[in-house]
C-alpha cells in the first residue's frame, strides 16, 4: 500500500479526530490544508461532518484554508454541519466572517434549508441568531419549497426504512417548529434574533442591539466572543445518512 501524503494525513486525522496530529500537520508549511478527495471532501469538511468542534476551530485558525470549498454535490462545511446537528461545530463556523452561511448545493437547498428538514431546531436557532443575513426564500429544486415549507412538511412524513424512531420523531415534532421560527424571523429579524441570543445564553442579547441597531448586518462572532456560553451546547453525534426528500 502506498503511503499516504502528508495532505492525506491531515484529512485522516480529522476523520479519526486526532487534533494533536492534525496540529503537528498543520505546521508543516508543504500540507495543503485544502486538499480534496474523489467526492471533494477536505480537511474542514471532513471535521465538520464528524463533528470535531476543536478541529474546526484549529482548521479555520490556518491562513490559508478556504472554508467554503465545496463537495461535488456543492455541499460546504458549514453545510454538512447543520445536515448532522453538530451545534458547536456550527456555532464555531459562523464565528469565522469567511463562511458562508447561505451558499447552497448544486440542488439550491440551503444549510437553513436541511437544518429544518432534519429537525435541527438548535441549530435553526443558531443561524437565525448569529447576526448574518440568512436566506429564507431560497427555493430548492429538490422539491420546490423554502426552508419553511420543507420543514412544515415534515408533519405528515412517512417514516423511512433508513430512519430511526429518534430521528422520525425528530424530524415529525421539531420540523414544523423550525418553520414557526423562520416565519417569524422573516417577519422581524431583529426582535427574533435578539430573543434567541437571550435564549441560547449567547451574549448580546440586549448589547447587540444597543450597540449596532437593526442595520448591522456583519457576522457575529459568537464563539470567540464567549467561549463558555458554548458549553451549554454539546455536539450531537448523528450517523451519516441519505438524504431525505420527504
């Protein structure tokens, strides 16, 4: 067997969640900490979708790295993050200004978009509180809804074979409540926005709008502002699975 470059390494040790070795590789100048895969995975994507909050931190800390590279389904890291429910990991993108939030897949379906489909509510809350512009009416044309829409309709799914009972109920109860959320954004983005911060225990809440009124529209940099209001949101660990349309 061939051994494996040091780029390859590094994408390796995030998969294993080894954040000694992939800081012992990322002082190397000669690694390329936005080598890709066959399916376009790189180092950051992979951290993201395994959920490793502290190797995404230490990934995004590198000059060089482009967290916006995508999959060759378009998915960024940012994507795969809320697709898996990973909250800290999403919290720890979008305090980098360089992410973001809204670019979608090749299908045009947003990390907004499958964080409601999944059920994600925390991590809805997550986006809708962090002080970007989050887009709401991107259609996806994986079935010509919102994020909204999809996330309603995910009262009345069918359970699927792939699913567990966790995940469809998941999925059935916070789906819709993902959609009240964004409803309710889309009609005063900067009350709901504040409200949440409260709720999340992020800081800010009312600081934010004192100091920045409703026409900031810059990232908030949520993690770096207070490391230890993410302590209250664990990772979740999820398995990976296949989209689901319905």
């Amino acid at each position: 067997m061939a051994q494996k470059t040091k780029d390859e390494q590094l994408y390796c040790a995030t998969l294993e969640g080894d954040l000694e070795k992939v800081k012992s590789l990322c002082s190397d100048p000669t690694v390329n900490v936005n080598w890709q895969d066959e399916e376009g995975f790189t180092a950051l994507s992979r951290a993201c979708d395994s959920g490793h909050p502290l190797i995404v931190e230490h990934l995004l800390a590198q000059p060089k790295i482009d967290p916006n590279l995508t999959k060759l389904t378009g998915a960024t890291p940012l994507f795969l993050a809320c697709y898996n429910g990973h909250k800290e990991v999403v919290s720890v993108m979008l305090a980098d200004p360089r992410v973001d939030p809204n670019k979608p897949k090749n299908d045009q379906s947003t990390p907004l978009w499958f964080a409601c489909q999944e059920g994600h509510l925390v991590v809805v809350q997550l986006l809708l509180a962090s002080g970007r512009v989050i887009d709401t009416k991107m259609i996806s044309t994986l079935n010509n809804k919102t994020a909204s829409e999809q996330g309603r309709a995910m009262a009345t799914r069918t359970k699927k074979a792939k699913d567990t009972e966790e995940v469809h109920e998941r999925k059935k109860s916070n789906g819709p409540k993902c959609a009240d959320l964004v409803d309710k954004y889309e009609k005063d983005r900067d009350g709901v926005r504040t409200r949440l911060r409260g709720e999340l225990g992020l800081p800010g809440s009312f600081i934010f709008q004192f100091l920045f009124g409703s026409s900031f529209h810059s990232p908030v940099l949520i993690h770096r502002f207070d490391s230890s209001a993410l302590k209250k949101i664990t990772p979740c660990s999820n398995p990976r699975r296949e989209i689901d349309l319905s």
